[in-house]
C-alpha cells in the first residue's frame, strides 16, 4: 500500500488541468461582453472540484473555453488552460480533439437534448470508440457498451443499447450522458449542472452514481452548479465566481464554515435550514450586473450591504486568508472574523 | 433500423387515409364537372338543336337523377372504370383502337402517364441533384459571400414564376440558340427545357430549406456535445446534423414533387408535352368529363403516393415516429 502512496504522491505534484488567467470576451455587434475575466484554478488527480455561481457569472463559459466548445469569433479567449503538458487554447485541433472526450470529458444540463435523438445509444457510444479508439473492433465495442451501460445502471443493457434516448427517463438519460463521460474513462469529468433538470431523488441517485464511479477511475470532478449543497456534498475544494471572476476559492469545508466573501455569505444565507422555522429567507438583493456594463471597482459592491466607497473605486485581488483559502474583497479578514 | 408493427400500423393508416382522401377529392371533381358547362352542347356546338342536345345529355348519362350518376361513379372509382370519353377521336390512341374499350377515359389517361413520370422524375432529380449540394455549402460557411449569392439566387428560383421562365426559356435556348427543341416529346434533348422551367422552384425552397434546417441542427446542443466529446467536425456535421436536418429537407423534397405534378398541367401545354397535364387542359376544355375525372385521379393518385412514400421515409429517419 506504501508503494501505492508514493507513487500517488509523485503523480499529484503536478496538477491534471491548470487554468491561468482565462479570459473570454464576446464581440457583439453593441460591444465587448467580458464572460470570463483572468479566471485561475488547478485541479487535482482523482479531486472534485465545485465551481459555484450564478448564470451569467461565467463558468459555464470558462468551461466552454477549456473544452473547446466557444465560436471563435464571436469569442476570444485568452490565458492558458493546461492538461498536463498540453496547452489546450493554443494547440491545434487535431491535438485537443483526441483530448476531449478522452481525456476530458463533459457531462450537460439537459441530457435529452445533449444526445442526438436519431441515433441510438449503442451508436452514439460506439461512435466514441470509433473516433477515439480505431483499432477497436466492432464486437469490442459492442460489448464496451453494454459494459458501460450496465455501470450507469441502465438495465437491461443488452437490450436497451439499440434504444433512442426519447425512450428513456431524463434521469435514464443523464445516466446514458454519464456513460459517455466516462467512457474512455478520463482523467477529469466536467459535470455542468449534471443534476438541475432532474427530481430531486434522481438527483442523488446521480451523485451518487457519480462518486461511485470516481472511486472505480480515479477520475477528477470539476462541478459546475449554481446549488450550494450540491458542492457542499460532493466537492473537496471550491471556486465561487461572481460577474466573470472567482471571488473567493478554498476547501470547500473551509469556505462554508468561515466564509470570507459577502457573496459566498449571501449565497449560504439564501439556503433555508431547520433552525430557520418561521423566519424569512434572506435573498441577495439586486441582480448580477450586465457583462457588458460592469461596475467599477469590485462587481459584487452594488449589491453588498458591507460596500464602502473603496469597493466601489478598486478593484479587488485575490487575497491570501488562510494557507489554501483566498477571497476577493477588501475586507475579506473582517468578513471571516464577523 | 429495426420495422416493427408499430411501424405496420403507421403505415396501414396512412393507405387508409389515402383512400378516404381520394374518394373525397374525386368526389368534389365529380360535383365541380358539372358545374363547368354543357358537354352535349360543346360536342354539338350552338346550333344545335334542344332535342339533339337532350338526347345526347340522356345518352352521355346527364339526364339521370343526381344520386344515381354519384352512385355510378363511386361504384367505378372502386372498379376502376371511370367511364367513357364523350368525344371521340380526341387522341391518337383512341384513334388507333377499334374496340369499345379504347374509349374508356382511364386507359386514355394512363397511357399519358409515362411521358409526365419521366418529366417529373427529370425534374425532381435534377432539383435534388443541384439544390442539396448547393444548401449543404451554404450551410457550411454561413453570411459568406457564397452563401449570400445561393441566397439571392434561390430567392429568385422561388420567386420566378414558371411558365413565364418556361417562355423565356423557349425564346433563348430554342428559338435564339437553336440548342434544343420548342416542344415536343421522344429524346432527351426535348425533356431539358420543361425540366429546366419545373425545377426553378424546387431548386430554389429545397436549397433554402437544406441550408437553414442543417444551420438549425448545428446550433442545437447535441452538436455541442458531440464537439466536445472529440469527434471531428466533418463528422459531427454529416453523421449528427444531417441525420435529423434530412426531415425538413425530405418534407421538402415531397412537397416540391408534389408542386412538379401539378405544375405539369401548365408546362406540358407550353412545351406540348403528351403528359396527364395537357391531356387535363385538353379535356378539360372540351368538358370531357369522365376523361377530366380520369386525369385528376391519376394526379391525386400520385400526390397520395408521394405523401405515402414521405410518410414512410419520415418513419425511417425519425424514430420517435415509429413508436406508438
């Protein structure tokens, strides 16, 4: 086991994916919209990461630049998203194609129209092989299939791999999108709101599904949600963006106990608890400012209720609060101590 | 692909339709015949005399109670007899044949199907041929300078009104040029020009209905996931978009067909095409009636026929159709 160890030890001195200083600008035909604003974060082998935030705060469109899935124009991206030693905005597409869906795979929101409704899922897992793997045979594929059919629960797998996804549940679905995830079992899985089309029960099935099959491919997590518990269940570190930017990153533990953002206060403070009986929900008053008329100095000061006049001229940094914790808000000590 | 009994069913019920839709539109040209004027008194002409026009009307079965003549001609819509021509020596082939049967209007009018099948068929396939490659490259390099000009050019094959287009093209490539002949029917160089006027607007709505329904598909967001799991482009557009953009683009290809039968009956007159379509005009213009009733039942009949075989070409490409 010791062996096991160290050899884990070596691999994780270098992180799987690191992303530095990402920025996406839109051109639209009335200006430039920033989406993403110098969006930094590593990810670890085998670790989940959450990124938490509103629509429109950018990451869904931080990930579109990571798998290569943003127009190019409209979109211009900026910053380095490394895999490993490969450099992913710059590197040809013939090198990022063999990446996605290889190495990094991605699961959607709404997994009936993330599948295409005229092929079957045994073609459309197949079709992974084929691309992926040529020298895959056509009966190893078929039972590549059904294999993985079987570990997303889709029962019986023999039979339902000829099926159309609208003969499926959405939850039956999302698990047929979670088979192509980790199909060619990759070394990071995005999830992009993998569970907010879903019941709620659905939903913890397929979290729980999720985590099982980690534990089964050593497979990193990035976890794109705007639900906190989702990331407070199911992620080791957290990144919560606010208006294109992170505004506070950390162990996810960490940032949920001592919180050293307004926002990241605000978001915890919207969630109803037991102990809340009776009394009224506080909400984030305001709404997420436009991307292309972004408020000057920190974007969150219109809607917090701790802005002074310094928010509102100078822009925050990250700044260091705890070794692995770090908050964008110029008063992040005085937020964390209350 | 797998057929199942649902996909049976599906079918079955279509045929039926057909069927009820026939009867009705046969039906609604058998009331509409006898509207359109006095067959006895055009056989005879105007000087004609009260007597001879009635005893004509009692022998061509006009002078029969209303109930009885609709009876007779649902009883031969299902026998397939349709009646006989009212005037004789209208055509070549009733000319040629001696016995009683050359005068029964069906036969006279399937007789005249081959030659509007080729044109058609001419017709359909060199709109598919052009139109498809031409929306498919539009599609591929949207607001282009090509993708404008296919554009314009297949607003203006949708816009140009045919028989005009088909007056045009007889005053440049026959009568100027000398390329191809005025009208006519027999070689290949006579099916150019019809061909060539009944494609423009086929030509035009498939290449504008191919380019937007692939542009639809790509936008959608199992586009996106197919991008992202690696697969290369050229195969995401041909295996993934054009799989589920092929069902506009067959409904328009049906559609169009469907156009071309009926555009017929304008464009076999210009071109004296011996087709369903100028046999139509002739009878017509004579109030033949049972031979207008035989041409139109053929025409719906093969409108029936390409709706069927757009049904059944919709239950292949979409499979959400051939469940339940």
């Amino acid at each position: 086991m010791a062996v096991v160890d160290v050899k884990a030890d070596m691999q994780s001195d270098q992180p799987v994916l690191d992303v530095r200083d990402l920025k996406v600008t839109f051109q639209t035909p009335r200006g430039h919209v920033h989406a993403v604003n110098g969006v930094s974060f590593h990810v670890e082998k085998g670790e989940a990461l959450g990124i938490l935030g509103e629509s429109g705060s950018g990451k869904s469109v931080s990930v579109g630049a990571i798998m290569g899935l943003l127009e190019s124009p409209p979109a211009r991206i900026e910053g380095q998203v490394n895999y490993r030693d490969t450099e992913l905005i710059s590197a040809p597409a013939s090198v990022t194609r063999s990446i996605h869906g290889d190495r990094i795979a991605m699961i959607y929101q709404d997994a009936i129209t993330s599948l295409n409704p005229s092929l079957t899922i045994g073609n459309q897992i197949g079709e992974l092989f084929k691309v992926h793997r040529p020298n895959m045979g056509r009966r190893e594929i078929q039972a590549k299939s059904i294999e993985l059919l079987e570990a997303v629960g889709i029962q019986p797998a023999r039979e339902r791999v000829n099926s159309y996804p609208h003969e499926f549940s959405g939850g039956m679905n999302q698990r047929i999108m979670i088979a192509l995830g980790i199909a060619l079992s990759p070394e990071i899985l995005i999830a992009d709101e993998p569970t907010t089309a879903l019941d709620v029960t659905v939903q913890a099935q397929i979290m729980r599904l999720l985590g099982d099959l980690r534990g089964q491919i050593d497979m990193a997590l990035i976890l794109i949600t705007h639900d906190i518990g989702l990331v407070a269940e199911n992620t080791d570190r957290l990144m919560v963006m606010y208006g294109g930017g992170p505004v506070e990153t950390g162990p996810t533990d960490a940032i949920i106990e001592r919180p050293a953002h307004p926002y990241t206060i605000g978001l915890l403070n919207s969630i109803p608890h037991d102990d809340m009986k009776g009394k009224k929900l506080i909400a984030i008053s305001g709404s997420p400012p436009k991307l292309n008329e972004m408020p000057k100095g920190c974007v969150f000061a219109p809607r917090c209720a701790m802005a002074k006049d310094m928010c509102r001229k100078e822009i925050p940094v990250m700044t260091r609060i705890a070794p692995d914790h770090s908050s964008a808000c110029h008063f992040a000590q005085e937020v964390v101590d209350g | 692909m797998k057929i199942n009994n649902a996909f049976f069913a599906f079918i079955l019920k279509r045929l039926l339709n057909s069927v009820i839709l026939l009867v009705i539109v046969m039906s609604l040209v058998f009331f509409a015949n006898r509207q359109i004027g006095d067959p006895a008194r055009m056989v005879l002409g105007n000087g004609a005399s009260e007597e001879a026009v009635l005893n004509l009307r009692t022998q061509m079965g006009l002078e029969d109670p209303m109930s009885q003549q609709y009876g007779r001609f649902l009883y031969g819509l299902a026998t397939g007899d349709l009646g006989k021509t009212f005037r004789f020596g209208l055509s070549d082939s009733v000319r040629a044949g001696n016995d009683a049967n050359a005068l029964s209007t069906l036969p006279i009018a399937m007789d005249r199907l081959p030659a509007t099948l080729i044109l058609a068929g001419a017709t359909i396939i060199f709109s598919v041929l052009v139109a498809l490659p031409l929306g498919l490259y539009a599609a591929a390099r949207p607001r282009s300078p090509p993708d404008r000009a296919i554009g314009v050019l297949s607003l203006a094959g949708v816009s140009i009104v045919e028989y005009w287009f088909a007056l045009v093209l007889v005053l440049v490539f026959a009568v100027q040029f000398a390329w191809f002949p005025t009208s006519g029917y027999g070689t290949v160089a006579h099916v150019v020009l019809p061909a060539l006027a009944l494609s423009l607007r086929p030509i035009g709505r498939i290449t504008q209905i191919a380019r937007s329904s692939l542009l639809d598909e790509m936008a959608k967001p199992y586009i996106t996931a197919a991008k992202g799991r690696g697969i290369p482009m050229r195969r995401v557009a041909a295996v993934h978009a054009l799989k589920n953009a092929a069902i506009p683009i067959v409904t328009t290809i049906g559609d169009e067909t469907i156009n071309v039968v009926t555009g017929v009956i304008i464009i076999e007159t210009i071109f004296g095409w011996p087709g369903i379509g100028a046999l139509t005009v002739d009878a017509l213009s004579i109030r033949d009636i049972p031979l207008v009733e035989a041409t139109v039942f053929l025409l719906v009949l093969m409108v029936l026929t390409i709706n069927l075989l757009v049904d059944v070409a919709y239950a292949f490409l979409n499979p959400r159709l051939r469940i339940g």
